[in-house]
C-alpha cells in the first residue's frame, strides 16, 4: 500500500472510532445527568407558619429540577447571629445554593465579605438593590413598598384621613415590614391621615393594649398591623376578647397563611395585602438550581401581590394564589 | 486556476483507483439507501408503536376516569335513591345520617364531604360532621344553582376551595362538587334540596398524576368550557409561569392531532370522557416518539460508516485482485517498450487478461524475429556493399600499367618491366585476398608499396616516397585496399602538377588500443573546405586515373565495419602539403578472422 493508502486507512479508522466514541459511550457526548443540587433556606423566623405557600412552590420546583431543599428556620426569631451562622454552616456543609430571608438589611453583603464565599444566592424579601450589588446573588421579593401604600390607600378611602387608625408595629421588623410600613406611612401622610403607633405590642398582655387602643377617643379604631403575626394575633384577640371587638372597627395587615384568610372570611380582618408565595417558592428553588448550574437568572422583578377583601376570597385568582393546588 | 476535468482526473488516476472509487461510490448509495429507507421504516413503526401505547394507556385512564365517576355517580345515587328518597327525613334524620355515615366511610379515600342542603341553602345532613360558615350563602354557589336548574342531571363543578364548611381547621381542600337536586320528605310534604358530595381532588390527581407517556409526555384534563381541571404544572400555568395551548384543544374531538407549540412539535391525544364532557388531552412531544436523538443519528451514521469501511475493505481487495494480473502486464509492456523484447509476458487473472498477456507475448516474439530480419538484411547489405567497394578498381589504372609495361619491353628494360609485372601481380593477389575483407597490415603495407612501385615508374620517379612501420604493428588486422585510394590521391592531387620532387610518407603506429596509420605528401595540399569536401564525396578525389575508390569510401568501409569512432582525419594547407591519419582499433588479425568466420 501506498503512503497516502495508509493515511486513508488510518484516517477512516479514526473516523469511525471518534463516531464510536460519539454515538455510544459517555465520553464526549455526555447523557443529561440528573444531578442532584443540595440548597438549604434560611428564613428569619422560628417557624414556617409564613412560608407554607412558598414551601408548596420551592417543593414543586425541587421535583422537577432535582433540588434537594433544605428548610431552616431560626431558635430565635429575627437573630442575625443566628442567621448569619446558618449561611455559614450551610455554606461549609456544602450547599450549592442559599436561599436566605434576611433579617437584616447589609447582613448578607457583609457575611459574604468576611467568609469570601460567593456560592449562588437568592434573597427573598429583600430590597432588589440588595441582590445587585453582591456577586451571583438574585432577588425574589414582592413590592412590599407598594403593598404599603395600597393599604394605606384603602384605609383612608373606607375611614377618612381621622386619627383613629392604629398601627401595630412588628415585634422583630424584618426588611418586607420596614417596607410595607414606609409605604403604608407614606401613603397616610400624602393624604393628611394619622397613625397613632401603639407603644404596647403584643408582648404588653391584653388589657394594657385594649387600653392604649381606647385612648384614641369614642370613635372605634382601626388597626393597622405591620407583620402578619401581628395581624393573626390581633385577629385572634378581637374573635375572642367582646371588648377588643367593641373597640376596633376594622383590622387590616398583610399575611397569607390559611389562619389569616379564615379571619378575613369570618369578617375579622377587612381588607389583607396578599402575595404569590407559591411562585415565590418556585421562582427560588429554580434561580438556585440555575446559578447552581451556572446560568444566567433573568431577573424577574416585583412578584404579583395584591389587596383583597373578603368578596375576594372566591375570585378565580386569588383562590389559586392563596390555596395552591400541591 | 482552471480546475481538471472529470475525465483528466480519471486518466492520471490507475485501473485499481477508478475500479476502488466506483465500487464504493456505488456501495455507499446503497447502503444510504438502505439505511435511510430502514431508518424510515423504523421511525415509523417506533412512532406506530409509541403512538399506540400512548392511545392504549389514554384509553386506560379514560375508562379509570370514568370508572370513578361512575362510582362517585352511583354513590349519590344510592344515597338518595337507598338513603332519601322516600323517607321521612325530618323523622329519621339519624338514620340517614348514619347510612350516609356508612356510605362516606366506605368511599372517603375519594370523597371529602358528603352534604344535604334544603332549597333555602340550609344544611340538613353533613358527614363528617360539619356546619355551614357564618354568613355563608349557599344558594349562590354556582353548583347548588345548577342542581336546581337542572334537577334531572348529576353536576360535576369545577375544581375549587370548599368554603362552605366550618371545620375548625386552618387547611383547605380542593374538591370538585358533584351535585343533584333531590326530593326530600317530610310527613306527607315533599320539598326540593340538594345533595352534595365532595370529590378530592387528590384523588383526581392520584389517577392522573405520573401516567406515562413516552419519555416526556404527560397528560391533562380539560373541563367542557375549556377550563384546566388537572394539569400536572396546573399552580405554575395559574401563576402564568407556563403555558399550555388549551383554548386550541379543547374544541377537538376525539382522535390523534399534531400541533406546534412553543417552537416544539409534539402529538396530542383527546379522549372525551363520559357524562362530564372532560377531555383528557395526552401531550407527547415528537423527541418522545422519534429516533431523532444526536446520538442516535450519529449512531446511524457509525453504523453507515462502518458498513462503508467493511465495504471498502472488500473492494479493495476485489480491485487489487482483478488489477494485480494487468499491473504485471503494464510492467511487461514498459520493459517491451525499453526495448527488452526477452522480458517474459506475465499470463494471468481472468480469460480477456490472459488473451492479452498471451497476444503480447506473441507480439513481441514477433517483434522480435522482424528485427533478426532487419539486422540480417542491414548485415548483407552492408556487406554487398563493401564489396562493391572493394571491386571499384579502374580498369584505366590497369591500361596504363599495361601500357609502360609494354613500352618497357619494346626499350628493352627487361628488368624494369618484370619489377612492374611482378608488382602488378602482387598488387592483384592482395586485392584479391581470398574475398576477405580484412587483411594482415603487413600485407596492406606490401599491396601500397606494389602500387607506389608501379606508379613511381608511371610518373617517371617524379616522386619518392617512404614506407615506416614497426614490428608491432605488422601481424595487427587493417582493412583491405585502404591506403591505396589515399596513396593514389596523393600521387593525382599532389604531385602530378608539382614542379620539384614529391615525397609520401606511409607510416603505420600504434597509440595506445589503437592503430593509425599515416599518409602524408608535400604536394599542392588544398582547403581545409575541399578536405572536407573529400569526407564528404564533393571533393572528387581524384581526376578519374586512379583505382576510383575514393577517400570518401575508405571512410565510409572504415566505419561500416569498425565503428562511428574509427575513420579519417585529413589535414591539409595549399602549398604545403596533406597529412591524413586512418584510425582502426589495435586488433590481432586472428582475433578478427575468427570473429568474421563467425558472423
């Protein structure tokens, strides 16, 4: 055979192994492996009472993108120590992605300075501008700002701009209630109303706050709470207490949870600032998985929130937002 | 550039080569044509198959789906037909409420609430044990309006939040209500209500959940207005994180479609399911049911390769085979070409192949005897012409000798004319040499001397002349009657207009492997453009009183019979003289007697 016999041979030999290789082994074609992707949140709270409609979105998206989700919650509710030693531990534990609920405005900027970590981060119910100025870092939150000032709106649109509107202020105020009360303020003060802030909350006991609610004169007044919490405690004190009720004439706040629809439906709470947990939850767990993954997140911007009342509870809409289907 | 032709590439190209790429041009079609028509069929029937299955397990779910109906319908039945009808309710109420007890217990994996409302929407009967919410308006429900609109139908509502009870509970329950209108008796009065009955629906999405087709198919149902009522990313498609082409499906009727969505082709399935209306739509999209994958394809391309290569393997054999007998041949004919008529003709491979090998084969043995001819024929020619050469003796030159002879006699020179007798003889006997061509130099010196003799007695000793050679040279081979015609030249050209005393000079050395023999005169000499002329034949060598064999033809028999590098050098100068030299390869005489007996 000649030289160029022989190249020809070698050449077609080496085709067909490459085309081999290709076509029936994992050597250069690699099958879509299913991996598996370790997250862990960490929200602010003690419990996830808040979170069971963000926890219906996360699991949903952890089935179909294989992401193995960890939720965890703090001994102490609102301890930036302790949240910041959960990022820690979960960062060295060897998570591939954190999804964290601060509950500090800068703690996050500041861990990730210190322990030089840039693992992919998704924060929820933080200002967006939070997210951009830290490296692999996206924000999933809702205009807690906006939801504020719809509340507001609507309080003055029901009551008038009178001084019996009493705001009842978060025990450990998180970065989405500081928003929501700025935007709530905001609204009352464009329109000359007045907040009158309750000084005793809900650690003060019952009477001590019936009373500070009846100092603001005959007129009944309207409660205003910052924190769901809040809002489910106050609720739960005018369905039980005949004095509160006699005092308070409507109850307004934000929150999702079954317990705070239920009072919203019994005419306890009037009017509730609802968001989309669920696909807050989805849209975590998938960013995680993406960054995970190395890809670029688009941001998704302000997340569908809303004011409802009770007529509300049956729109097609807010039915799905609020009572996910698992 | 100008590219080469089709055809010019097939010339430079060998017999192996064009045999070799057409065979495997004509292998790969096939195989592509194999290839891809299995490769068809195949898909096709992949489809078919999956396609199938797929029909198979919507058909499946459809029956399970309506089976479950079916249960749920025969459960409202037998609670109002075996249960309420015709009871008095209002008197056996704990009777009916356990029976209705029994029944939920028996159905409660399916069913979440059992209830009988009256046409004013008040609760008469639940189980489990549950009231109507506070405020709560029951008549509004668009299910509890239905029944009573339409009292002969069962009604399946849309999937929702039961809201309607007071459970105590902070959980919710998606249900899809199946409603009837129902008469309800009370002592002699009969009155119209509403029996409910709550289907979970997790039991829903348990049948429907995890059905599976092809690789990444699923399946949703759609209610008779176009509404999802189960879709496996229902919440997400709610919330607007994904879509699905509803309002284009559910107008279908029952069959097989195709559809592109989202960029993607996929197949859709629809199969309405008994009483409700609902379709349950299969999605399949086309990756699920195809060999399209890339490594798939790239395997059918291995597959292609690799058949090409065993192909090529087998053609290159077949071609080296055919061509192996008429490259052997071509090496033959290039050997025939170079003149080798001996090389042997390689007589193998098929029947035309050695027909030709044969046939070569005879061509060059003819070849070859033509040629034998020719030499022989250019041999006797040759031949016949040096003695034609050889016989050019002037009868003139024999008068004239004739004639002193006679003149001497008549003067009484006795001895004179005996010498010119006896050197005439000589002369003749030499000339003659038994018809050899070839002569002793010895003898060839003698013959020249005869011949000065006799002329030095014609022209009166107008001239003397020398005669030098050594031993040496004496026995060596020369041609005959060669110095001769150069010695009569010499005499005729040179000195019969001289006015002093000529002088010739015969010399005969030996330089080297040579023989050269040297003939020199102090005669009129002449041009060096008449001593070519004398090679050439257009000098006349002599003024027609010679032997007549010219200078020209000494030359000529020189180098017919020695050789191109053998033959004459004449030098020459008007007025002074001419030398000319003959060159002959030093050869015995024996040795070259022999070799003419041989020829």
């Amino acid at each position: 055979m000649t030289g160029k016999e022989n190249f020809f041979w070698i050449f077609y030999g080496l085709v067909l192994l490459g085309l081999f290789l290709l076509s029936s082994t994992d050597l250069i074609i690699k099958e879509e492996e299913a991996g598996i992707y370790p997250i862990s949140v960490i929200v602010g709270d003690t419990t996830d009472d808040q979170y069971v409609n963000f926890r219906k979105g996360m699991e949903r998206a952890a089935i179909e993108l294989n992401g193995d989700v960890s939720f965890i919650t703090l001994y102490e509710k609102g301890s930036a120590r302790q949240q910041r030693e959960m990022i820690l531990r979960e960062q060295e534990d060897g998570s591939q992605a954190l999804i964290v609920d601060p509950v500090e405005e800068g703690m996050i900027a500041q861990i990730r300075q210190e322990s030089r970590a840039s693992i992919p981060l998704i924060l929820i119910n933080a200002k967006p501008g939070e997210a951009w100025e830290l490296e692999n870092a996206v924000s999933i939150t809702f205009d807690y700002h906006g939801m504020g000032r719809r509340l507001g709106e609507e309080v003055l649109k029901e009551y008038g701009a009178q001084e019996r509107v009493c705001l009842l202020e978060a025990e450990s105020p998180n970065g989405a209630d500081l928003l929501f009360l700025q935007g709530f303020c905001e609204a009352m003060e464009e329109e000359g109303g007045l907040v009158r802030t309750l000084s005793c909350g809900r650690g003060s006991g019952t009477e001590a706050f019936l009373e500070e609610v009846a100092q603001g004169g005959p007129e009944k007044a309207v409660l205003v709470a910052q924190d769901p919490e809040g809002l489910i405690w106050a609720a739960q004190l005018l369905a039980e207490t005949k004095e509160a009720a006699d005092l308070v004439e409507g109850l307004y706040g934000r929150g999702n949870t079954v317990s705070a629809l239920n009072y919203l439906d019994k005419g306890i709470v009037q009017g509730l600032c609802v968001t989309d947990d669920f696909s807050a939850g989805y849209l975590s767990v998938k960013a995680a998985v993406e960054l995970a993954q190395n890809r670029v997140v688009k941001d998704t911007g302000f997340l569908e929130s809303g004011y409802i009342r009770r007529e509300d509870l049956r729109d097609e809409k807010y039915e799905k937002m609020l009572y996910p289907i698992e | 550039m100008a590219k080469p032709r089709k055809s010019d590439l097939f010339q430079r190209v060998s017999i192996r080569y064009t045999i070799f790429i057409y065979f495997t041009i004509s292998a790969l079609i096939m195989i592509l044509l194999i290839g891809l028509s299995v490769y068809g069929r195949l898909t096709g029937q992949f489809s078919a198959t999956i396609r199938k299955e797929n029909q198979t397990v919507i058909n499946q779910v459809n029956l399970t789906m309506d089976s479950y109906l079916r249960t749920v319908m025969k459960l409202s039945d037998s609670i109002y037909y075996g249960v309420i009808k015709n009871v008095d309710f209002f008197h056996q109420s704990e009777t009916v409420n356990s029976e209705i007890t029994l029944l939920y217990d028996n159905n409660k994996d399916s069913v979440s609430n059992i209830a009988l409302l009256s046409k004013d929407g008040e609760l008469l009967c639940a189980v489990p044990a549950a009231r109507l919410k506070t405020g709560t308006d029951v008549t509004g429900e668009e299910w509890f309006a239905d029944a009573l609109e339409h009292p002969e139908n069962l009604h399946f509502s849309m999937p929702h939040v039961q809201y309607i009870f007071d459970n105590g509970e902070n959980q919710y329950r998606w249900v899809i209500t199946l409603s009837r209108a129902v008469e309800i008796t009370d002592g002699t009065a009969t009155a119209q209500g509403v029996l409910l009955i709550d289907m979970t629906y997790a039991s829903l999405q348990y049948m429907l959940d995890n059905i599976p087709l092809g690789d990444q198919g699923y399946l949703y149902l759609v209610g008779s207005s176009g509404e999802l009522i189960y879709h496996p990313k229902m919440q997400l498609i709610d919330a607007g994180l994904e879509k699905e082409n509803v309002s284009e499906i559910y107008d279908c009727r029952d069959g097989n479609y195709q559809e592109t969505w989202q960029g993607k082709k996929r197949d859709i399935i629809v199969k309405t399911v008994g009483y409700t209306g609902w379709k349950i739509v299969g999605v399949v999209p086309e990756q699920g049911f195809t060999l399209n994958e890339v490594k798939t394809r790239l395997f059918m391309v291995f597959v292609v390769a690799f058949f090409l290569f065993l192909l090529a393997v087998i053609n290159a054999y077949i071609s080296s085979k055919i061509t192996a007998p008429i490259k052997e041949l071509e090496k033959t004919v290039n050997a025939l070409e170079e003149g080798d008529l001996d090389a042997e003709v390689s007589v193998g491979g098929s029947y035309e192949i050695q027909h030709l090998g044969r046939s070569i084969g005879n061509m060059a043995r003819r070849i070859q005897a033509l040629m034998d001819d020719i030499v022989a024929e250019h041999e006797s020619k040759r031949k016949s012409e040096f003695d034609t050469l050889q016989s050019q003796i002037n009868p003139h030159f024999l008068y004239n000798t004739l004639d002193i002879i006679v003149w001497m006699i008549e003067n009484e020179q006795k001895q004179e004319a005996v010498k010119i007798v006896t050197a005439l003889a000589r002369f003749f006997r030499i000339s003659l040499s038994k018809g050899r061509s070839i002569i002793l130099v010895r003898d060839e010196l003698e013959h020249v001397r005869n011949y000065l003799t006799i002329q030095q007695k014609r022209f009166k000793n107008k001239f003397t002349y020398r005669i030098e050679a050594g031993p040496e040279v004496l026995s060596l081979a020369s041609l005959k009657l060669m110095l001769q015609p150069l010695v009569e030249n010499a005499i005729y050209h040179g000195m019969e207009f001289m006015d002093g005393d000529g002088e010739i000079l015969v010399k005969v050395e030996r330089q080297g492997g040579r023989l050269c023999f040297i003939i020199e005169d102090n005669g009129l000499g002449m041009t060096a453009e008449q001593a070519r002329g004398l090679l050439t034949g257009e000098t006349k060598s002599t003024s027609g009183k010679g032997s007549g064999i010219g200078v020209k033809n000494v030359n000529e028999r020189i180098r017919l019979y020695f050789g191109e590098d053998y033959g004459l050098t004449i030098h020459s100068e008007p007025d002074v003289g001419t030398r000319i030299q003959i060159h002959l390869p030093a050869v015995p005489y024996e040795e070259l007697v022999e070799k003419e007996k041989e020829s």
